[in-house]
C-alpha cells in the first residue's frame, strides 16, 4: 500500500479536506469525516506503514476528534486552516462515521478509557438519529445490542416504506455512498441473528448491484442527478467514495455468505479505481499513489482531496482483511490498456 499521497495532504491539525489539482487546499479547511477515515486507515494499516507516520495520523486525529466532542455526545465537524470551529453541530452522518471510527480504535487500543467512554455518550447520542448512512456507520463496529436493534428496526422501517417490487431501497432516492446502507443492516442483522434484516440487507445490496454495474464494470451513481425512483440512474459524475463503499459492502457480505457472487462484485468494484470504468482511465494511480476526486463526462476532476485516496485505501484494506486477492493494481491497469 502506498501512503505517500496521504502524507502530502496532511496538516497541522489533521488531514486537509480538498486538493487544488495535487497541491492541499488550506483555505477549505478540515472535516471530521476525513479524520475519522484517516484514523481507520492507520489503525488498521499500521503494520503497512512507517512507525512516524502512523503516530502523526492517528495523534492529529484522535486529537481532532476529541477537540470535536460535545458534552451531548454529538460531534462538530468543519473546521478552518486556523482551528475555528465553523458550525455548533455537526451532521448525523459525521456522528455516525466518526463513531465508527473510534469503535474501530478501541478494538485495537481497548485500554483507552477516555474513547471509550466517548464512545459510549456518542452511541446514546445515536439513539435519535434518522439518517440511514448514520445508522449504517455506527453498527459496522459495535457490540452495543440496544443500537443494533434500533438501527435494523429503523431501516427496515424506511425499507417498507419505499421499497416495492421495482425499487428495493430504503429511501425514494439513491445518493451517495449508497452500499453502507446495505452493509449496516447486514452486520447488524446477523449479529442479532433478525431474519427478516438479514434477507432485506442482502436483496437491497444485490438491488444496488444490478443498478451500479454494467458492460462488465462497475457504474457508481452519478452526483449530477443521483437515482431518483422511477426516474434513470444519472451516470456523472462517479465518486471514488461509491465505489468503495461497495467494495466494502460486497467484501462484508462474501464474509458473512460466502456467496462468490460478492467477492466478484467486491473485485469489479475495486477495479473501477485502477480503470475498468466507462473511460478506461485509472482514477487512482499506482505508481504515485494519488486518487482522483471523480470521473466525469469529460474524462477525470484532475483535483485530489482526502475523501477520494482515503476511500481507495479502505477499499484496499477491506480485500485484505477478506482474503480476497485481486490482481496488483498496475497488472489491472496493464489488462484494461492492453
């Protein structure tokens, strides 16, 4: 694996969010999203990566994390090149990824008392989130029964509501980083061993399947229109975050199944990134280890922000840590441009 892009985009108070072209944007600040994802990156890369950095990484941005606690157990998010904090509250979704992550970094460091009871008031801030992708986050990692049980009742309540023969979705229209949906409720439901979750999570993920992959490739939903029910998926632009999502979705399924079916999808997906997709163009590039921030109806966005090399990692790790062996980055793209 390589981490030297990531390295580039770091700061004084974390990781950069955005990138001009290759260079770090300082004057768009920090998200906590990018330190939660950075933080998983290092704890469950550290055997990949030099001992320096992954005490910077995890340092800066465990210390961001907690600086963004709130004594409500909710955390803010968006902050400047100067440290200001600019907003009261963050999002649901920046909750629940960031309780993912410190669920993760427990497991690793169970003796940190201080995540840990951080963990918990975050956990019973959860209690009254809404938003799907905020549910989905904070049940990849927990061993909290109450969550779990909330988090399946809630999706499969927005499951009934939108979903039918033709739309097999827990909401009336597919955005982005759809799979975590899928994902959430997969893990949740075996883990609580709720048929019913475990049946909608695996029709929903295969669902999405049949909408995101075509001509033997993966096709992430556009940003430019989304998927909206009974309207065409919109094909620009395709993020690097979908992608990934669906290489971990498809990886936690084959875990969870064995089903080779998702360890291919798993592959495809990873391939999107190294260009088997609609241009043919490596969005991330293995001999510098940099990522673009999407695929365009143009070709690529030529800027590099965290979210997108960050999300290329993740899906990296989640084929690792699956035994799932695809061919190495540079024999993929030596195949697609043959």
């Amino acid at each position: 694996m390589r981490f030297d892009y990531l390295q580039r985009l770091l700061g004084p108070l974390g990781v950069w969010q955005h990138a001009n072209l290759r260079t770090p944007a300082p004057e768009h600040g920090y998200s906590i999203d990018d330190q939660a994802r950075t933080l998983i990156v290092a704890t469950q890369a550290r055997e990949q990566m030099p001992d320096a950095l992954y005490q910077v990484l995890s340092d800066r941005c465990l210390r961001y994390i907690r600086s963004a606690f709130l004594p409500s157990g909710r955390v803010r998010n968006f902050r400047s090149a100067e440290g200001r904090w600019l907003e009261q509250v963050g999002s649901d979704d920046a909750l629940g990824r960031t309780l993912w992550a410190l669920q993760i970094w427990l497991r690793h460091h169970p003796s940190d008392n201080a995540v840990r009871n951080m963990v918990r008031r975050m956990e019973r801030a959860m209690m009254e989130v809404r938003s799907p992708r905020a549910l989905a986050f904070a049940v990849l990692e927990t061993e909290n029964t109450e969550l779990l049980r909330m988090v399946v009742n809630k999706l499969l309540a927005g499951y009934r509501q939108y979903s039918d023969r033709e739309w097999r979705w827990f909401e009336p229209v597919v955005t982005y980083e759809n799979a975590r949906l899928s994902q959430g409720l997969l893990v949740a439901a075996y883990r609580l061993n709720h048929v019913e979750g475990i049946e909608v999570a695996h029709q929903s993920l295969q669902w999405l399947i049949e909408q995101t992959f075509a001509n033997g490739h993966h096709r992430p939903i556009g940003n430019h229109g989304w998927l909206v029910k009974g309207s065409p998926p919109a094909r620009w632009d395709q993020q690097p975050v979908d992608a990934g999502a669906m290489v971990e979705a498809c990886t936690t399924a084959y875990g969870l199944s064995q089903e080779p079916f998702y360890r291919e999808k798993a592959v495809l997906a990873y391939e999107w990134y190294l260009g088997r997709n609609d241009h043919n163009l490596n969005v991330y590039e293995p001999d510098t280890g940099f990522c673009h921030d999407a695929l365009t109806p143009h070709g690529l966005n030529l800027n590099g922000g965290a979210e997108s090399i960050l999300s290329f990692l993740l899906a990296e790790l989640a084929l690792q840590r699956h035994g799932i062996r695809p061919l190495q980055p540079e024999l993929v793209v030596n195949a697609v441009h043959r």
